[in-house]
C-alpha cells in the first residue's frame, strides 16, 4: 500500500510541475549591465515576484511593473507608464484610489549594493485573462528606480529615474523552461 501512495505523490508532484508557469530575465543597469535577475511565478496567490540585483545605491528604491517589454537605455521610457488594468486606479500602495495592478513596496537596497526583494501580485497572471502579463504587447517590463516611492503622488510615487530594467516576455518563459512536458509540445509542433 505504500508503494500505492508514494506513486500517488510522484504523480502529483509531477502534475504541479506541468502547471508551473516560470518567466526569468536579466536586469540591466543604465549602461547595458546586467546587474540581476527577476523571476516570476504563478501561483494560487497570484504572481511572484522575486529579484536579485547588485550594484545599486545603497537604500529605498521604488520597484514597479511598467507596461511595455522594452528597455532601452539610458532613460528606460519606453518601458512606458505604469502597467494598469483599471483606468480608475491612481497609484500607490498607500492611495485611497490604487494601486496600479503592478505596484509593489519599495526594494531595500544593502549597503553594498546588493538587494533581494519578494512580492505577490495578487491580481496578476502568467496564463490568459485579466491580469495577465502577456496580454498586450507580448509582456510587461520591471522597472527599478533611483529614489524611494512615497506610495501615493502621481503618477509613479515621486521615485525619480529609472535605473534598471527587465523585458519580461513569454520566450523568456520556453527558453528557461525544464519542464520536460512543454519540451515535447514544442518539439511536435516544429
Ligand atoms: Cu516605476
């Protein structure tokens, strides 16, 4: 009977693996670097955020989901605004009127520069639907900026430059992707 229940797990843990949605992408600073990485995840909360980066300046900086998939440096502006599904909403995490689907609480970055910081978009998805990142333009854009987001003034919390930046799109998810059942579908469709 234990034999009954282990293969039960296996099974299970292997259909967990099939729903997984995963999308990892490079963060880069002003000058082309890449400074970190950014994964996201679906999960039964929503998406995960989490980052990694190095060589930012030490303290608060406001992190946000902009809505294009596109840095072009130095300034990042074609990131494009605040990704936003409500056109109600007003930004910031403290704004009686908010947020914005992608804002998050700011970053802390560590005396040498490095940071990690881990949030959930609970109104977001890496599948089809409202909220989904893939939605419009193939993706969405992390952006990571020079001052501290006070939560509330528009339109992006007062945070000032853009430093960094990750193109979060779909062929990211196919190239990192271990999970052997999407391998074979890609192979037959080729
Ligand atoms: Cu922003």
């Amino acid at each position: 009977m234990k034999w009954f229940y282990l293969l039960g797990l296996v099974f299970l843990l292997s259909a967990c693996q099939e729903e997984a949605q995963v999308t990892t992408a490079d963060i880069i600073n002003t000058d082309y670097d890449v400074i970190g990485e950014v994964t996201l995840t679906e999960d039964a909360e929503g998406v995960e955020v989490e980052v990694e980066v190095v060589g930012l300046t030490p303290g608060f900086h406001g992190i946000h989901i902009h809505e294009n998939p596109e840095c072009v440096g130095p300034t990042f502006e074609t990131a494009g605004g605040h990704w936003s599904i409500d056109e109600e909403a007003e930004h910031g995490l403290m704004h009686p009127d908010g947020p914005h689907i992608g804002d998050m609480p700011n970053i802390l970055v560590e005396d040498d520069g490095s940071a990690t910081f881990d949030y959930v978009l609970e109104e977001a998805t890496l599948l089809d639907g409202r909220g989904s990142f893939f939605n419009e333009d193939g993706g969405k854009s992390l952006i990571i900026h020079e001052d501290e987001d006070d939560g509330i003034s528009q339109p992006a919390g007062d945070a000032g430059d853009r430093v960094a930046c990750a193109e979060l799109t779909q062929e990211d998810d196919a190239e990192e992707t271990d999970n052997p059942a999407e391998g074979e579908e890609e192979e037959e469709e080729e």
